[in-house]
C-alpha cells in the first residue's frame, strides 16, 4: 500500500478512543481538583435507635485486662561468627507463637571487632499479646549461598519471650557449631500507633 493512499477508519479508531479516554480523565481531574465542597464537613452518619448494651457490645469494665497491640522491632544484631571468612549474607525469620511475623535480608554481616554490629532498616512487625500472657518469638536464619538451591532447614535458631511492652531480653541465634553463626538479636516492643 503507498503512503499517500487513505486508510480505512478502522486503522486509526484504536488511537482515536484512546485520546478520548486521556481527555476525560484528564478533565474528571481538574473538575475534581477545582470544585469548592472539598472543605465541606462529611455527611452525618445516619441516626441508629440505641439498643440495650449486652455484655458481648458492651466496653470492658475499667480495670479488666485487654489485649496489647504491640509493634515488635529488631533494634540491632551482635554478630558473634558470621559463619565463614569475610562477609555473610544472612536472611532472618521472626515467629510469633509459631505464626510468621517478618522476614528481612541482613547483608555483609561481619564477626571483626568494630563492625560486628548491624542496624537492620524496616525489621518489626505487628503483634497481639493477650492479657497477663507471653508470645513465644522463634528465629530461624539461612547463610546466603549461590550454591544452595534449595532452602531447606534453617542453619541457626533462637528462641525467646515477649512479656509486654519494652525492651526484650537479648534472644541468641546460633547454628549447631557455633562457628557456622552466632548472633544475639535485641527487640523492643512498643504501643502500636
């Protein structure tokens, strides 16, 4: 076909609609950005007859225990062997009574003095903690490895308790031959935001 022949309308329709749904997107997000009710205060929730309090919809009595909602957070990682000459990789697991609550990739970790502290970036997650009760906090951790093509079992693990609001006891991780990595991980927990 030669350039100067006409195409049929068909060829051009797709890039016709196309433009046509730019422009009213383009125009629904100026009126939206222009109109004057942004600062109008919301519609009033409709009105609800009171029922009778029961004890299910009813607040707890003041006094009585409820649950915390706790932000778990990994503050700092001691690294006592990182499990092999030079750097480690290392990915972490963190349970919460036997449910996952995060996992993070800690890079570079390092056993010489001087640089044998690590301050993880975003490693916390969100935990309920019953009244007058402890969770059970499991780490598992897996050395970085271009070889391993499979993840398998963890090649170290720790176990501690979360109480309540505050600074953890340290919780250990290490693998069977603490040579293969060690490291002491410390938590805080406070009030969820």
């Amino acid at each position: 076909m030669a350039d100067n022949e006409k195409k049929p309308i068909l060829h051009v329709l797709p890039a016709v609609l196309t433009g046509a749904a730019a422009l009213i997107a383009s125009l629904t997000a100026v009126y939206v950005n222009l109109r004057d009710d942004r600062d109008a205060p919301p519609p009033a929730p409709p009105a609800v007859a009171a029922a009778p309090a029961t004890a299910a919809t009813s607040q707890p009595p003041p006094g009585a225990a409820v649950a915390q909602a706790l932000r778990l957070r990994l503050d700092r990682i001691a690294v006592r062997h990182d499990g092999s000459v030079g750097t480690t990789d290392w990915r972490f697991a963190v349970e919460v009574d036997g449910q996952p609550l995060f996992v993070f990739q800690q890079d570079d970790l390092d056993d010489t003095g001087g640089r044998n502290v690590a301050l993880p970036k975003d490693a916390g997650g969100d935990v309920e903690l019953a009244p007058g009760q402890a969770a059970k906090i499991a780490v598992k951790a897996w050395r970085g490895s271009r070889l391993r093509l499979v993840e398998g079992e963890p090649d170290a693990r720790g176990a501690g308790t979360l109480r309540g609001a505050g600074a953890m006891a340290p919780l250990e991780v290490a693998a069977d031959e603490p040579g293969k990595g060690a490291f002491v991980l410390y938590f805080t927990a406070g009030a969820r935001q």
